[in-house]
C-alpha cells in the first residue's frame, strides 16, 4: 500500500518561507553575504549555549541572546528543508564524529569536517537530525532563549552532559550551511541514473534536489512539533 507523504509547507514552521523551501539558497545568500560572517555566528552560537548552560552566565539585559536564538532556530528550519529535500539519511551512531584518523586530523589542523577526504555538509545535517528531531530541535532551542535570559541557582541542572553533543551539532551546523553557501551547494550520493536538475533558471540552487520525488516530507513527529511552532 502506498502512503501519501506531507511535503515541506511554509505553515509548518515558525519562520521559513515558501520561496525559501523551494530554495535554500536564498536564504544562505542572504545571511552569509548580508547579515554575519561564519566565524561571528560562531561566537554568537558560542556565547547563546554558554548563557543558557550555565546560570552564572546568563543575563537577562543582553538582549542579543534572543535575537541569536531566534537565528538559530530560523537556520535549524533551513537546514530540515535540505536534510529532507536531499532525502539524507538517518545515522544510528550520529554522535561518532569522527570514524578515522584522517577525519579527526582535518578537523584538528584545518577546522574542516570530511568525508572520504572531502567537506561533507550532507554527513553533518544527517548527524543534526539523527540526533534529535526537528521538533526536540526546537524545545532545545526555546530553552536556550528561556534560559540564556534568566538567572538561576547554580544548582539548577539545564541540560547536563548532552549540552557537549548539543554544542558540538550546533557548530556542525553552521560550518554545513556556511560550507554550501560558498560552494553554492550541497554533494550528496546518488544511484548511477540519477538527473539533477537547477532549482532556479539561473542554476544556482541545493545540488541534487530538484526531482519531484525529493522534495521533502514531514514525518509526523516533526509536522506535529513544527506545527506547533509555527502556532506560537
């Protein structure tokens, strides 16, 4: 029996748009070239999961931490509609980073996370959404908005040991969506017979997701959790 899967709809999440969802591009373009550079959004992403882990550094006057987290969140979203229309795939292990030598040198020496000798932004985002789903994504992130503006006793427990996983997902991340803005898109493994497609009359689009058969569902746990969201 065939099972009628949800595409990716706008009204699904809280701040993408429906030209975003049919182009991921647009929105790399935008904040990379317009808004932040990636090593700034580091040290924003940094600063937010220290405020939020730790009440000592929370502070409720940096009004920034909001805006960072809604930044995060906003780019968590885009980086779900390429995990989906890319038809990524889960990964049982997502928190092995490194499975050689090799992988682990080019992150130490060059900053760079491969595979097969290769910048590999798909073997990121799969590793985000393996982890945790969009909408457990999104209840992480809220809590950092709470958090990150709230004092507390320091025995208040946040998010314990798992905040090292959620930092280090988070870095991966960004260095994914930074990595296919400037290669102007995203390699992923496909079958031998494969078509790809521009998204856009110019060509410029996410490499490898252009079939109508890849353009993205919702399971429904996330429909569930993004819809939620997007109610807010």
């Amino acid at each position: 029996m065939k099972i009628k899967q949800k595409k990716l709809k706008a009204e699904n999440f809280r701040y993408v748009t429906k030209e975003i969802i049919k182009n991921p591009m647009i929105y790399l373009d935008k904040f990379f070239r317009s808004e932040t550079s990636i090593d700034c959004w580091l040290r924003d992403i940094s600063l937010l999961i220290n405020a939020a882990a730790y009440s000592d550094l929370a502070n409720p006057d940096f009004q920034e931490n909001g805006y960072h987290a809604k930044r995060l969140i906003e780019q968590i979203e885009v980086a779900y509609v390429i995990y989906k229309q890319c038809n990524l795939k889960r990964q049982s292990k997502p928190l092995k980073f490194f499975k050689t030598r090799e992988q682990c040198n080019a992150y130490r020496f060059y900053g760079k996370y491969t595979v097969d000798g290769q910048l590999s932004a798909a073997d990121s985002l799969s590793k985000v959404f393996s982890f945790q789903s969009l909408r457990e994504w999104y209840e992480t992130l809220d809590d950092f908005w709470l958090y990150a503006s709230q004092l507390r006793g320091n025995c208040y427990e946040r998010f314990g040991d798992r905040i090292l996983a959620i930092r280090e997902l988070l870095v991966r991340m960004a260095k994914a969506m930074s990595d296919i803005y400037r290669n102007g898109g995203i390699s992923v493994c496909v079958p031998s017979y494969f078509i790809a497609c521009p998204i856009t009359p110019s060509g410029k689009g996410v490499s490898a997701c252009a079939l109508s058969e890849l353009t993205g569902d919702l399971s429904d746990e996330d429909e569930a959790g993004a819809s939620e969201a997007g109610a807010e």
